[in-house]
C-alpha cells in the first residue's frame, strides 16, 4: 500500500495538481510589486500561476517575514497558512582567507586600486542600468575605483553601458561565473559591496557582506532592515544620486569582523524546514511524517 504524499514545490510557478496536499515557496513578490519593470508577457504568466497555486496549497513557505506580512496582504492568507524558512548563510563564507590568495585574486582580474563589487545578477528588478549610471557619478571624484560584477555582459548589461562614457566603461569590469571559492576572495578583496535592488524576498548579498565583514551600500527596502539592521549604507535605489552618495560613505568605512546572525545558521535553517514539512504532513497525515 502506498503511503500518502505531500507534495513540495520550491518555486510557485510550477503548477500543483488538484486534490492533493501541497506546500508551494514564494521565494518574493516582485512580479507583483513592479508592474512597470517586468514585460507584461513575463509578469502575466507568473501572476497567474501564483495566484491559482495559492488557491491550491494546502501551506505557503517563504524566506522573510516581509514576504509573510506580503503575502497575507495581497493574497488574503492568514498568517497561519505561511511559515518563513530563512535563507542561510554559505558554509564557504565562514571559511578563513589568506592574504596571498586575495592578492591572486586581484592580480586575475586586473584590479589594482579600490574596487566595488557587486554579485546580484542582471534580472530586471537587479537595478543595474541605475548602478552604471551611478557608478560613473562616483567616477570622476574616486578616480582610483573600478566596479568588478560577477556573471558576463548581457542585454542588460549593454543597455546600461551604452550610456556611459567609454572611460567609465572600461573601469567596469566582468568576473565572469565564479566558484564558491573565488566568490568568497571577491568579497574578501572588495572594498565595499553595492546592491541596488528594486525588491527581493530576502537579500542574500546583504548576508553575504555581513558574514565577510566587508561595507555595504543597498537599498532601502523592508526586507534589507530584516535581514541587515543597521550593518548597510542605505539609498533610494530608484535615485542615482542617493545610491552614489550611499557608495560613497560606505566605501568610507572600514572593514569590520564578520557578522554572524543565528537566524541564518545553516543547521538551524534546515531544521525549520523540515519541521514545517513535519507540521504540513501532520495536519493531513496524523502519525505519518513526512
């Protein structure tokens, strides 16, 4: 005889069968919060395939407790129905670096003064055409800065660039996919990290550059004050000036020692996950598991 299941999506676009009970992630809700920053095309189908996943999970995880409050706003669940599983802080993140390897690192990727490292990626919420411009605002009074990103030029990428001058352009530069490893130098070797996202569910960057002790500029967004505190420089990311003004005092700063918050730990992490999982099994299986 089988034994009942309780089916598990990570993504809430990948559409739940009827009938069965269903736990769904709603990592955030930014296709719903930037109506006019995703192709109506894009935006539609997510939306949609959200709200009919919504009407069918038997529990809703999701990684903030801005997203939670989000959530039960827009969609009319009750608190009850969503539990929040924290993302968790990186294993590599926690391991020591060498002055020889960081030195390495900057000799690979041709970064011979200061440099602001950003690793969020092009997605249309990422704000990337708005850092461009903000970064060649910087440009002309920190004459020694360079802008290392991880990942490769993209459309996104070269739509922003267009606008720049090719002086500013060539002080931006590609890392490229990095590995676990060379990621943890990049933060290690930054003199501070920028992350001007329009919206996220829960802001791995900000966890990122607290764990590596490195000074952020982000934006000014609910869910960046769960996961940060006080730890960022924080801007409007919808205003060139106020995200190079926000750069510009973090690069003031000096690199502390790495943050660690207990909400993030990795164990602890995993354990919330699986005693949601063991929660949602219960209610519809007493005496099962999961």
């Amino acid at each position: 005889r089988l034994r009942p299941h309780l089916v598990m999506s990570p993504y809430h676009d990948v559409r739940m069968p009827k009938g069965v009970p269903s736990v769904i992630g709603v990592h955030d809700l930014c296709m719903d919060e930037l109506a006019g920053v995703y192709p109506a095309r894009i935006r539609g189908y997510h939306l949609g395939m959200l709200r009919g996943n919504l009407r069918r999970a038997s529990h809703v995880i999701t990684v903030s407790q801005t997203s939670r409050q989000k959530l039960a706003e827009r969609y009319g669940l009750s608190l009850e129905q969503i539990s929040v599983v924290y993302n968790a802080a990186s294993s590599h993140f926690s391991v020591s670096v060498h002055a020889d390897d960081i030195a390495s690192f900057r000799f690979r990727h041709a970064l011979q003064g200061r440099f602001l490292l950003y690793t969020g990626g092009s997605e249309y919420r990422k704000n990337v055409d708005r850092l461009v411009q903000a970064f060649s605002v910087l440009a002309a009074s920190h004459t020694d800065l360079t802008l290392l990103t991880t990942g490769n030029p993209d459309m996104r990428w070269n739509a922003a660039l267009a606008n720049i001058s090719d002086a500013n352009k060539v002080r931006i530069k590609f890392a490229g996919k990095l590995s676990d490893q060379d990621l943890r130098l990049a933060y290690a070797a930054a003199d501070a990290v920028v992350y001007p996202s329009l919206c996220e569910g829960f802001g791995r960057v900000c966890l990122e550059a607290m764990e590596s002790g490195v000074p952020l500029a982000c934006s000014d967004l609910a869910v960046m004050r769960e996961v940060a505190g006080d730890y960022p420089c924080y801007f409007n990311p919808y205003d060139v000036q106020s995200i190079a003004y926000g750069i510009a005092t973090a690069l003031k700063k000096l690199r502390c020692e790495p943050l660690t918050d207990g909400r993030f730990n990795e164990l602890l992490v995993q354990d919330s996950f699986v005693q949601v999982m063991d929660s949602a099994a219960q209610a519809y299986f007493p005496g099962q598991g999961t």
